[in-house]
C-alpha cells in the first residue's frame, strides 16, 4: 500500500451547503486522511457552490472555498458532489463536468427520474463515473446492491418503501391509532414531514425513486412519467383497521418489475398504498425507516433496509460513492456501468394484476351478498374473502379481497357495484401484496 | 458504450464444480453477451479444475474444459474463480494467482478467516481484486456495503445471523415447539444441515463469517481464534419457552463491536445464542435466512437480509464480484482497497458487558428469593426482572434477567448461586441483546 505521502490529490467541488452538503463537507475535512487511505487519493475541496456567500453557515464551512460561480468550481473538479437539488441548473452542471472527465456524484432524485438515461450515456461516452447512492432510499445501500452485487443475476421485482415520511404516517395511524391529518401533523412538528408535505403524501418523492430502481434494475428507460402514482392523502383510520382485520398492515409501496402480457414485455413501474400481510418482512418497517425487497433469479429475495433520509445518512451514501469514484481515477478505471438499455417498454397499469380490498356501505338486509356475488361474478373477479359487519341506520360495511384480478376488470366490477341500489357507497379500493 | 464485439477477452479459471461452481459456470455460458455488456469484456472459461474428471457431472459443464492440473489453470488465468473450498490448496493457489496478476474472486469463508489478512496483502501489492461476497451470508451483499457503501462512514458495532442451517434450527424450536434433536433431524431432511452438522451447530461456520466481517468494518486483523464461540447444542425448549415468557426470540447470533474498556481500544467479536426482543429486526428473520445488522456513524442502522446459502444464491455473489473484477480489468483500474490496518487488539469477552437470562431450579419455600437477591447483589449484578414458576416436588424454575453485567462477575454470581443450599441446579445461563 502507497503511504499516504505519496498519493495524488484530487480536487474535488462540493454543489450545494444545505444538510448533506454540510455533512459531506464536514467528513471530507474531519476523516480527512481515513478518507485518503480508502481512495487512493488526498480529497480537496477546491469550492462549496452556494447561492449566497454571506448566510451564516455552518462553521465546519471554510468560508473561502465559498463560490458562486458553479461553471468554475465544475471546470476545476476532479470529482463533483450535487447535492444542490433541481433540474436546473443540475442537470446543465452535471453534463458540463462529465464532457470534461469529472466524475459526478449525485444525490439528486428529481433529476434521475426525469433526465437520468440522457446522463447515464454522458458519463458512458466520457469514460467517467456517475454514482447516485443517496438519490434512493437515503443510506440504504439498495443502488449498490442492484448495480454491483446482482450485476450477474436477473432481477426480476423490486418492491420498496422508499418514503419515510408517508411511511411514519401510516405507522402512526396504524399503531397509535391516530387519522391522517393527526398523523400528518405529529410528522411534520417532528420534521419528518414538510410545510407542504405534498412531494411526500402524494407519492411524487417515492415514484421518482422508484422510476430510478426500475431503470436500474431492469436496463430500462423509464422516466418519472411512466409511474401511475397514488398517494395516501385519502387514507382513513377505517382502511387501517379494515386491513387489520383481515391480517394486513397498510404501506406506500414502489413496485416495479418485468412482465410479459399477451406477448407484450415490459417493465411496468407504479406508486401507491397497499395492504401488505402483517408476517411480511416490509410489515416490519416502522417509523420513517425505508426497505426496498428485491426479487433476483439466482439470489432470491434479498431485503435492504435502514434510514431512507436526513443529513447524515444521506452524506454517509455520498461518502461512500465519493470513495469508490476517487478510488477509479486514482487506480485509473470505471466502475460499474449498464447494459445496453434494453427495449422493454413501460406498461401501464393496465398490465398488471393484483389482488383487492373493497370496502362498502351496503344496506344491511336479506339476499345484499348474493347481489353482489353475482355483480362481482359477472366482471370474471373472484372474491376469497367478504366480511360483513353491521352498522347503524339499517346499513352494514362489507369488505371483499379478491383474488388477483386486473385493474379493468376490477373496475368495471366497482362502479358496477357502486350502481346498485343495495349499495350506499364505495368506501375504497386498495390493493393487497405480497402474497 | 462499446459494442459487443469490439470488447476484449478475459480468461476464467474456475476452481472447483460444486454446486456452486456448477451454477457459475451455468450463468458465465448462458448468460455470456449481458455479463459481456456488464463487464466490458468478454468471460471465457478456459478451464475448470476439478480432482477428478470423469466423475459424472451436471452437463452444462463443457467436459472439454475440466482439468486436474490447478497450478497451469491459474497460470494462464486473467480471473480466478475459487469455489473449492478448504485451506490448502486453495490458499497457495489464490496466493499464486494474486502474485501473477491475476484478479481473484472467492467463497471460501474458513480460508479467509485464517489468512484473510496476508491474502488481501498480496492483492495489495500485486494492485489486483480479491473479492469474496460469497463468502459471507451468501446472496445477502454485505461485504459490498462494509467494504464500498460504508467507505466514507465509521462501523461501531455489527450483529448478524449469519448460519441459515442454526437459525432454522432455532426457528422450528420456536414456531413449531420442536426440540433440538427433532428440530436438527428435519433440517437435515430438507438439506439445510449436513450429516455432520457440527461446522454449523457448534457455531464454527458463524464465526468465520464474523472474523471476516470484523476484520473488513474495523480494518483490523481479526481470525477465526479471536473469536470466542457457544453454538446452540445445549439450547433447550425450555430456554426458547422461558425466552418467549419475557417477550424474546432466541438466535444464534455473530457480533462483532470497537470497545473500549478501561483505555483498552480493540474488536470484540463473538458468536453465541442470545436473546432479542420479539419485535427487534432479527427476531423477524425465520427459516434458513440470515441478516445483518450494521450499525454506523453517520448512516445509523442498516439491515441486509436474503438467502444465506444454497448454490444460486451464492453463485449469485460469486458472479456479482466477477463483473466488478472483470471490469476493473478492462478499464485499468482497482476496486476498494483497506485502510491501513488499525491497531485494535482482539479484546477477550470478558470485556464485553451484556444482560443476561440466568434460568435457576430452586427449593420452593418462603425467604428463597431475599437469599438469592442477596448473593447476586453481593456480585454487583443488578436484577432487572424475576419470574418465579412453582414446579414439582417443592421446587420451583425461577428465571432472572439482569442488567449490563460482565462476563466475570456474571460467571462468579452463577457459581455462587450454585453453592446455595436453596439451588437445586443452574438450567441455563444465556446473553440478552438488541436493547
């Protein structure tokens, strides 16, 4: 092993000082020469990116490596670490430093959703590496994981909670019993949760990442558009117990995976609240806590799990590429890099079939679930379970979980349910996994 | 991106055609033109080494390529795949390999937790891969995410299950109230233990694994005799019941943690059967899985859970290192290497502070207890919980947990309880983590 005397140095420009950057910044200074001994490589920061140099910062911040010229810190970069967020000028600035041979470490998941094929084939074309640990799931090494370890394997599924503010919410409404807003409200006083918390309960956040795990894992082109999202903004404490009842702990899952439907392959991608069986590994994840299960054909199920956010595990994510793109530069190589992209197709939901909880408000009398057996029958659904239960004023609330069914088919079967005059109302759809 | 054919070629030796060996070979034929895109170089097999080549074989394995000569197969190898298994020759062979040039990727646990440290020196010097995913937990890809993802952190403390065969074992003794001896027939029924199943039930595979994992998350120099072992031979229905009364699951667990005791700064690592808390991550992890826990600085807590053993899930790991190794080797450069080695001295397990379950059949009449509490605070041990049962005869089973104690004083408590006249023998003594 080189002494540490004798390695080069590489310079490198940190974009953005918010929590991550002040983190990053932090570390590259502090473990200064553990760092070196990992990378092959002395890391100097030559600049910090921000907008405005005179904010009180931080004071592990050396105020004179403070710029806000982005295009001279990127011309003079060896490595360069995004973690300003955006699409522009992140997206400009990245391209600028990959054309000139930097190696880029992103953490940026808007990005990587909307333009990260298009970047992926400049760092391609310019021989240099392109990490972006952090831009999914925090710490939780599962970029790593699909990128590397399974570079010999064929995935087949991905299935993740990747967002741990909704996934606080839920856990709170399902363990301390608490609805939606209240739960919303206790996330945010906590920080787990924004001002405007609509990136996260609306499903935004965790389809960008998962439109980045399905681009990885299967060597697809699929963009933040291509994931059907639904959030869990219209989530009652009534669909948790429910869900409850029949065994079930209801999570905001990513799901992605290969399919073939008559004939058609694809990759079809997609976001939204599923009651998941209470003994299932991801029934386990509490708190802001984020998991992602992937489905390999050689490795089987292999699960990540850890802290999907904040400033610390965040940079912990970014250290760890920093380390291993510093370590190609000294030692001259690449490191891991995609297939070509294969020409699946993103499917719409459309495509997949999974099971389903309906809830409803039925008038409770003699011969309503024959009735509706024979709705339920007449759309080809198949129902494994209905639970009746009375309520008030003459009426009763049914729930049904299906077998799998198509989301058409279990459409028309809802709507021609919804039309009968034994049924109040449709309370909800949801859909069950992991079986 | 190259095409396809521009690549170069990369010659593979593998050593040995086990079930795992077998699989590599399947998937480096099979799936030839992806691993081509993923590596940036074509993998040839030029020979698989095997000690007799007639036997009867599985016939994706070209009879073409198998040899006896292992010393001429690394030779003219560029990667070297070693799946043999054992200490010598293995060891002289990866040495031989590593001196040539060559890249090496291994499964071979018992061979790294004996000269790990002198092996990953030769790679050093020689500036080639030695990569061994497989030998630790299987598919679970925990070697990557201490040794890359975890680069830019600091590791504190790891716990993991890490022998699928004795957490089956246990499984079977706690969902389905077997007992040992039923519990290990099944396993080795269904294949999961050996005729011989010492290696796994002693706890000698385990702590392998967890000299491997101390020696890479401290970058110290830790072997398979600084580990301390208690397999789960002696583990009882009892033990599981007494376990469950409290709110515990019982694993067989590996850990491995930087101490400091009295300004002694070192690794403890050991392997024993412990205590969790029905609802900690580990207690979830059932049949023949394993998981790890990894506890870090900056990224908090991170779980890597999958298949532990089984040839395609390790051929998996095997192959995930080749496309890494291969891909150094077509672009010039190295993947992670160590830090130098830290100073942190093996610290025997008498420096090691944890909770204890002490299980005691004592005589069943009126002031047991104040002389028990009196001899077990005389040791400085302090009693958190004390659960009484009456039994038989005038006796009763009488189950103590403690706080934090020593190892010392704990054993010198336990012998002094034994020499009380109201004891009628000590069951059992075993550790309580995860709290």
């Amino acid at each position: 092993m080189n002494t540490i005397a004798s390695l080069p140095t590489l310079r490198v420009a940190v974009l953005g000082s918010g929590t991550v950057g002040t983190e990053v910044v932090r570390a590259l200074r502090e473990d200064a020469e553990e760092l070196a001994a990992r990378s092959g490589a002395h890391l100097q920061i030559d600049s910090i990116v921000v907008r405005d140099t005179t904010r009180p910062r931080d004071p592990v911040i050396p105020t004179d490596l403070l710029s806000t010229d982005a295009e001279a810190a990127v011309a003079g970069a060896d490595l360069v670490v995004e973690v300003m967020g955006g699409i522009e000028p992140a997206r400009g600035l990245i391209r600028m430093a990959l054309s000139r041979g930097a190696s880029v470490i992103t953490a940026n998941k808007a990005l990587l959703a909307t333009h990260g094929p298009e970047l992926f084939e400049a760092a391609d074309a310019a021989g240099v590496d392109l990490f972006f640990e952090a831009a999914v799931a925090g710490a939780v090494p599962v970029v790593r994981g699909v990128r590397e370890s399974l570079a010999g394997d064929t995935i087949n599924r991905i299935v993740g909670i990747v967002n741990g503010t909704t996934n606080y919410i839920l856990d709170q409404m399902t363990t301390a019993g608490m609805d939606f807003d209240e739960a919303l409200a206790q996330a945010q006083e906590l920080g787990y949760a924004e001002a405007d918390p609509s990136a996260d309960v609306d499903g935004d956040d965790a389809a960008a990442k998962a439109a980045i795990l399905a681009s990885l894992a299967f060597h697809s082109r699929t963009y933040l558009d291509d994931v059907p999202t639904t959030g869990i903004r219209n989530i009652t404490a009534e669909d948790i117990e429910a869900a409850a009842q029949s065994g079930h702990v209801l999570k905001l899952l990513a799901i992605a995976e290969q399919r073939r439907d008559n004939g058609l392959r694809g990759v079809a991608v997609r976001v939204h609240p599923a009651l998941v069986p209470a003994d299932h590994p991801l029934a386990g994840v509490h708190g802001a806590y984020n998991a992602v299960l992937v489905h390999a054909a050689a490795a089987g199920t292999l699960m990540f799990y850890g802290a999907g956010a904040g400033g610390a595990p965040t940079a912990s994510a970014v250290l760890g590429d920093v380390v291993a793109a510093a370590r190609h530069r000294a030692t001259g190589g690449r490191g891991p890099a995609e297939s070509d992209y294969a020409a699946l197709r993103p499917l719409g939901s459309e495509h997949v079939r999974t099971r389903y909880q309906v809830r409803l408000q039925v008038q409770d009398k003699p011969g309503v679930l024959a009735t509706l057996a024979g709705t339920v029958a007449d759309h080809g659904v198949s129902v494994e379970t209905a639970r009746q239960v009375a309520t008030d004023h003459g009426q009763a609330a049914l729930v049904l979980i299906t077998h799998l069914a198509s989301e058409r088919a279990l459409g028309e079967m809802v709507r021609a349910l919804g039309r009968l005059e034994e049924v109040v109302h449709v309370s909800s759809v949801l859909r069950v996994e992991g079986h």
